[in-house]
C-alpha cells in the first residue's frame, strides 16, 4: 500500500516535471518571436510578460485569480471529458450558454435573497451548459457521430442563440452589453478583498477576484475525486480507454458517453457563471460574433494540466497570468495583435510541447509492442 | 553439401529483449528444414531478418556461400526468397490471377498482358499440381485455395527458397495433408523449404531437418528422421512434457446452459452467421465447440453473452431465460467469459492489474461503499488472486497490465473470471498465443473447475485441444451444428471430415 503510494506520488512528481518543461519551452518560444517583432524592445517585453500579474501588485494578482477562474472550469470541461475517451471541443459553447442563463438570472429573479440568487444562477449555467454537451453526447451514444465535429457545430449554435437571447432580454444597448445582474446575484468576495487590492489614497482599489476562485478550485477536487476515487469514475475512465472491454464487463458505454458529456457541459457553464457574475466593474458578455476564448483555452489547460483535476488548476493560473502579463505588454511599442499572438503562441507551444512529450513514451511502447508481437507472432494464432 | 541460405551467428536486439542470440541457421538446396520453437522463441524475427524486414545486429546471411545484404523486402524477393504469411496477403475482391500478378505485372506500352501471365500461371499450377481457377475472387474461395495462391505467387516469382510460415494454422486435416504432399513435391522439384511451426506431428511428417529455437537461443538442428518426437519437444520447451492431460470421465450433472434455436445475423450483410443452433451444457462437462475459424463462434459466443442482439432464439442459465437480459445482467446470473481477442475485449490495457482483477466485481458491495472504491479490499483480494493463480508481474498488483507477458494476462483474464464462481464458463481459444508451460496450466485450471462441478463450453480451432481436454465435441460448421459426438469414438480425420463441411450427422439435443 505504502509501495503504491509513493509510485503514485512519484508518477504526480514526474508529471509536474514535465509540465514545468514544457512551460520553459512555450517561453522560450515566445521570446522567439518577441525578438522577431519588436527587437529593441524583446527584452523588456519578456520581461514584463515574466512579472505577469505581479505587475500591478495586489490588484494584478487578483486579476489573474479572477480570469483563471473561468479557465480552470473550462479545462476541467475538456480534460474530464478527455480522461472518458472524449474530446470536448464545445466548451466555447457551453460556456457561452451556461453565461447567458446566470446572467439571465441575475438580472430577472431579483425575488432571490443574496445567497439564493448567485447558487440558482450558477445552478442554471450548469443545467444550460449540461443540456448543451448533452445534445452531442446522444449523437456520439447512439448515433456515433463524431463529438468533435458535432460540439463544434454546437459552439456556433450556442454563440449566435446566447447572442440573440442577450438582444431580446438582457442588453445594455448603450454599451453593447449584457445588463449588470442584481448585486444579490454576485459573488461575495470570500474574504479575498483582504488580499487582491492597491491601496488608493484612503480608499482600496479593490480587484474583481470573489469566491469564484473558491468554488472552481472545490470543483476541482470533486472532479479529482470521482475520478479517482469512485465506481463511476472507474467506469467512466475504462469506457474511455477501451470500450469493447467495457461492454464485455457490463458497463452501459452509452449512459457513460451521455453522462460524460453532460458534466463535462455542466463544468464549461458553470465558468460562465463565475466569470460573468461579479458585479458592475467585472465583466459583462460582449455581444459580438466570436466564440468565447475561455473555452478554446480550456484546451491547452487541460493538456497542460495532463487532464489532471489539480494539475488544471495550477495550468488555468499560469496562462492567466501570462495573458495579464500580455496585456501589461501596451505599455511597450506592441501593438495589441501582436501581443495576443506572441501570448497564444506561449500557451499553445507550452500545451503541444508536452502533448508531444506525452507521446514520447507511447511511440517508445508502441514500437516495443511492435517488436515483441513481431517476436510473439509465432505461434498459431499470432495476435490480431 | 552444399548450402543455399546461411544465416551464420545472426543477433537481433530489441529495446530489452534479445529476440535472436547468435542463431545459425544452414538451408540445403531441395530440402523441407523445419523451425521449431515456442512462442516468443525467435522464430518469427529470424525469418524477418532473412525476409529483409529487420537488420541484424550481427551475423551475415550467405546466398550459395556468397554474402548478401538484404535491406528491404525486395532484396529478398531479387535473391529468390518468397514467403507464405500466417495471414495471407491477398486483395480479396481480386482474382486469382490478378492476385498473383499483382507487383510483377507484364505490360506492353503501360498496358497490361493479362494473356502471358495467364498461360504461366496455367503452366505453373500444372507442373506442380496446384489446381486452381484462375478467374475466381479471392473471397469466394476457401483457405486451403488461397494457400495455395500464395504459393503459386512464390513460383510465379520464381523464387527458389520458400518460406511457410505456420501454413497449417487455418487449415483442416485433410488440407493439411494435401499442404505436406505439395511440400514434399516442391522440394523435388528443387525448391528449398523452410516451414516454420510448432507442431511436432507436421515435422515428422514432412520435414528433413529441424532447427530448434528456444527463448531466442539457437538449441541445435536435428535429422528428423533419427529424432523422437519426445526429443524434439524436449529441445523445445527445455524440460519433459506431458503431452496428455490427466483427467477424469465427466460426470455431468443437470443441465446449466440451453440454447434453443439461436439464430444471429452476420455483420455487415444479410447472411445469417448462426442458423438454428441447439445444444446444451451440463454441469461437470466441458462441450467443446470444434471448427475452422470463421464459421460461426464468434458470433455464437457474441450472443450468448448478450455483446450483440440475436434474431431468433432462446438462451437460459439453470432454466432462467436470459435471452433478453443484458450483458451485465448475464454476468450476474452466473456466467463468465474469457474472450477470443484478450487485449480487445478481456482487457483494459491502461489499468493495472489489480483495476482489471475487480472488472467484473467493482460495483458489489465487496468493493464498493457508496459510490466509493474500497482500495484496501481491493489490494487485498488481488493479492490473494494474485497467489492462488501464479500471476507473476514486474510491480506487483499495481502493475500496469500492458507491460504483462500474455501468458500472465490471461492468467488475469482467468483468475477474474474464476472467481466469480460461474455457473458457466464460455473460454474462446483460452491458450491462444500461449507457450507450452501456460497451455497446460489452463487446461489443467478448466478441469478441474469442472471437476467442481461447473460448466465449461470451450471454443477451440487447435484439434489437439479439442481432443485431449473436452467432454463432449460440437463441430460447427458454416454457423450450424453438423456433429456432436465424444471425442474418444471420433477421430482427428472424422473431425476434419466434419469441420469441412462434407460429412454431417443429424444432431438431436
């Protein structure tokens, strides 16, 4: 027992390990193109990209906890799913969805206490965004299409329906926003408005993180324990690796794909939640044609967190912080475009640098497997 | 005497393994030289390297005493060298004669000359008494055919060293028999043969010589004639074998398993793969499903664990309809599986062993608790598993089950399905890919579960298996029941008679 734990421990150290790595190159990577764009000026950009959030003091760090929020939930969506066999491309859209229904709320059902209201808003995204990964999870269950292509389709769905939603019930035309919800529907800071400030002369210039951060973190570790530590997470996490199997073993596949997506959807919604209910000065969903980035981003977290629950956790805040570190980057001759793909370029590289480590071992397996087929071949039946 | 192929002192090295240890092997010309060896003992990598597929590390190949490197495929095909695979590599919607052209097609002005090539086909198949039709498609012919396809697209190419690799896998006594004569005609005709197999029978039958192979070391070449069949076996396992089972007459008890009337359709197409199949399985009785693969027993088995719906039929477990029960519900009430395909249905190759020990028992209250897994309990019981059946492993039960050797995998399989106490056991080729030590092993586990009096229905294409350690045989045959009979009143050849279609008995249940 104490064998296998230090294994288990051993195998987390390694894993750490080989995320940092992949986090050196995917900087290395960007200071690349830093000096291809603005040589002058790549040093101290580098720099200021390294200080990340810490370049604005309390506040910054507060920053990067409140936009890490969105993306811990979103690559929880993506690795949860990755973990079961699927690939969840659509969190863009369950977020979107999950955004709007909390949102909606927010503003509507001001008849809800303070606690009540935020809880049934949250709630709401994750039945939205559930119901959205839902529609993909039957058709791969039962029809066998194909979750990438089907979540996909998803995502345009859910961005021009939250958009036309938004326009019919909750604009603020004047600012080409969603309304501010009902201060009983933020979330209450949790105690973090004790950390994440600047001082302002006698006031406090307070930073939007709130006990989103909170809730996504728990989330996290309820997700690392179902994973880990229950009989549905051991039948979700066979059917992903191998389905015949599982059938053979009596385990629904079909109910598991479903129910796999849906909590994967549910997860995405719920960072729509989190990220849209925090008040006048957090953000407000923008009413434009594009998918939603923290759903997008919630792929290299999950690839950089290995589609670990608590890896992700730690992933979601280093991209948050490199991306306020970005936006710290204006200050510098960059022009905006350039900094969103110098930023891009670090997350994506340091995701696929690892994703290609991570395949390392499996080409060294496979061609070992290769070789001793070739040996076991032998006999009268061979393998396949 | 003079050699036609050398392989002299040849090493071929895998990460971790050595696959060849200083291997010679000497090819006369006109001769049948057998390889002999267990699984895993080289022989497949040796005839690789001589086929230009792997380069060895060490050693040299000589062609008629002069050195030759063979880079690719094509080098071995230029020095002569054909090969028949395990599987054949036909292109089934082809024909005959477009099989064997296929690569060494005439043409004229980038047109091909089908004419030419067929009057050498004709002429070939003639002198060497290969008969077959020449316009049919691949898929509408049978094994034995294609066999011989494969080889007529060897001489086609005029290769002058032939390599068989285990040619008698797929086929029936009969045809097995036919393949030694043409053997034996090739050599005389002054092809050189290497024929590499497992079976000791074929060798006397038709080999000259043998080299023997054992854990990827070169054990010694013997003149067959002057060898026992002890001997051999000897060379080959490094021990005595005992080549009969011990067991004792059946006693069968009630009935456990009835099937009724079980029709299930094939898939893909329309044909049916399982046509009013009927039989029962008592207690204490091993019934052995004997056949040539692919008639039928993958889909029977399929359906009678509830893996795929069936069209028409009843199945019941101690007379409790299961027909309409799903395959977790099958389970339950008392059947077990050890599947055909081990690393595709038995296994869940990401999980350790002791997550794929409990893969039939995670949701009983033994191992759950609310939802969540008993760790403890689970260590526990794979522990003991892992004693009561030998299972031996690099780390223990935390061990992950791909890095296993697949005799230990399916001694997982085993020891899992084991232990759920079944009511029956349904095993799908159990010793399929198995050496010799692991083969005995789980004969000797199925009988003596049936000795408890349980029920074992055994789905086997190795005769001797058949023979030696059923009860009772069923031959199936283009998915219906042609015989069903006790293996010490039938023979090896009324079996092959059976099992090719042309001799049936009516079969009451």
């Amino acid at each position: 027992m104490k064998k296998a734990k230090d294994m288990v421990l051993g195998d987390g150290l390694n894993n750490a390990i080989s995320s940092i790595f992949a986090v050196l190159i995917g900087l290395a990577f960007g200071f690349v193109i830093l000096l291809i764009t603005n040589p002058g000026e790549a040093v101290n950009g580098f720099i200021i990209i390294l200080k990340g959030g810490f370049s604005t003091g309390g506040k910054g760090m507060g920053q990067v906890l409140y936009f890490a929020t969105p993306l811990i939930l979103t690559g929880l969506s993506v690795g949860f799913a990755f973990k079961t066999g699927l690939f969840n491309i659509g969190a863009a859209g369950q977020f979107i969805m999950g955004a709007f229904a909390a949102v909606y709320i927010g503003v509507k059902w001001t008849f809800l206490p303070a606690p009540l209201h935020w809880m049934a808003a949250i709630l709401a995204a994750a039945l939205i965004g559930g119901l959205w990964a839902l529609i993909p999870g039957l058709m791969k269950a039962y029809l066998n299409v194909h979750e990438v292509i089907s979540t996909i389709m998803m995502n345009y769905i859910g961005m021009y329906t939250a958009n036309h939603l938004i326009k019919l019930t909750i604009y603020d035309s004047k600012k080409a926003l969603s309304m501010n919800t009902a201060p009983s529907a933020v979330l209450p800071k949790g105690g973090l408005d004790y950390v994440f400030y600047n001082p302002l002369g006698i006031g406090k210039d307070l930073s939007t993180v709130n006990s989103g951060i909170w809730i996504a973190v728990i989330l996290a570790v309820v997700m690392y324990i179902i994973l880990n530590k229950t009989t549905f997470g051991y039948e979700l996490k066979a059917c992903g690796f191998n389905k015949y199997a599982s059938k053979y073993a009596g385990i629904n596949e079909k109910r598991n794909i479903v129910l796999s997506m849906v909590i994967a959807g549910a997860l995405a919604g719920m960072g729509g939640a989190l990220l849209y209910l925090s008040g006048a000065n957090g953000r407000h969903i923008r009413v434009v044609d594009v998918l939603a980035m923290e759903g997008f981003n919630g792929i290299p977290v999950a690839l950089l967190g290995l589609s670990n629950p608590i890896g992700i956790i730690f992933s979601a805040i280093f991209i948050s912080y490199i991306t306020q570190g970005g936006n710290y980057l204006q200050t510098l001759e960059f022009v905006p475009e350039i900094i969103d793909i110098i930023i891009a370029c670090i997350i994506y590289f340091s995701a696929f640098s690892l994703a290609f480590r991570s395949i390392i071992p499996r080409i060294i397996r496979f061609s070992k497997n290769r070789s001793e087929s070739a040996i076991k071949k032998d006999d009268n039946g061979g393998e396949e | 005497m003079e050699y036609i192929i050398e392989m002299l002192n040849i090493t071929k090295e895998f990460p971790g393994i050595i696959a060849n240890d200083d291997i010679t092997l000497q090819l006369r010309k006109g001769e049948i030289h057998a390889l002999l060896g267990e699984n895993g003992a080289g022989k497949s990598t040796l005839m690789s390297v001589l086929f230009g597929m792997y380069q060895p590390e060490k050693g040299i190949i000589k062609k008629n005493g002069k050195e030759v490197k063979l880079k690719d495929p094509n080098d071995a095909n230029n020095l002569g060298i054909g090969m028949v695979h395990q599987h054949f590599k036909l292109v089934h919607n082809f024909t005959v004669l477009q099989n064997i052209i296929l690569g060494v097609e005439t043409t004229k002005n980038g047109f091909l000359k089908m004419d030419d090539a067929r009057e050498k086909v004709v002429a070939i198949s003639k002198q060497y008494g290969l008969m077959v039709n020449p316009d049919a498609l691949i898929e509408d012919i049978t094994v034995g055919m294609q066999q011989r396809v494969e080889i007529l697209k060897m001489l086609y190419r005029e290769n002058e060293i032939l390599i068989f690799d285990e040619p008698t896998a797929v086929l029936t006594p009969q045809e097995i028999d036919e393949l030694m004569k043409i053997m034996k005609d090739l050599a005389e005709e002054g092809k050189s043969i290497l024929f590499i197999t497992h079976k000791l029978n074929e060798i006397k039958q038709a080999a000259d010589r043998c080299t023997v192979l054992r854990k990827g070391k070169y054990i010694g070449t013997i003149d067959v004639k002057t060898t026992s069949k002890e001997e051999m076996s000897e060379m080959m396992v490094g021990r005595k074998v005992d080549f009969t089972t011990d067991k004792k007459p059946a006693t069968p008890g009630e009935t456990v398993l009835q099937v009724r009337d079980l029709t299930v359709a094939a898939k893909g197409h329309g044909n049916k793969a399982v046509k009013n199949v009927s039989f029962d399985v008592k207690r204490g009785e091993i019934v052995c499903i004997a056949g040539i693969d692919g008639n039928g027993q993958s889909e029977l088995v399929y359906a009678l664990t509830g893996l795929v719906g069936i069209d028409n039929g009843k199945i019941s477990i101690n007379d409790k309809n299961i027909t309409n029960l799903n395959v977790r519900q099958r389970n339950v009430s008392g059947l077990a599986h050890i599947p055909e395909d081990r690393q595709k249905d038995g296994l869940i190759l990401d999980y350790s062993m002791s997550q794929n020990l409990i893969l039939k028992k995670y949701f009983t209250p033994q191992f759950e608790n609310r939802g969540f897994i008993k760790f403890d309990e689970i260590n526990e019981f794979s522990e003991d598993l892992v004693k009561k059946f030998d299972i031996r492993s690099g780390q223990g039960i935390n061990t992950s089950i791909r890095s296993m050797s697949g005799g230990n995998q399916q001694k997982v399989i085993i020891a899992r399905e084991i232990d759920v106490d079944p009511e029956i056991l349904i095993a799908v080729q159990p010793t399929r890919g198995l050496d010799v030590g692991a083969i005995e092993y789980i004969h000797n586990q199925l009988i003596s579960i049936r000795d408890e009096g349980k029920a074992i229905l055994l789905i086997s294409l190795e005769l001797d298996e058949v023979m030696n350690i059923s009860d009772r045989i069923l031959v199936i045959y283009e998915g219906e029941i042609v015989a069903n009979v006790k293996p010490e009143e039938v023979t090896i050849q009324e079996l092959g008679l059976y099992m090719a279609g042309s001799k049936r008995s009516e079969v009451a249940v």
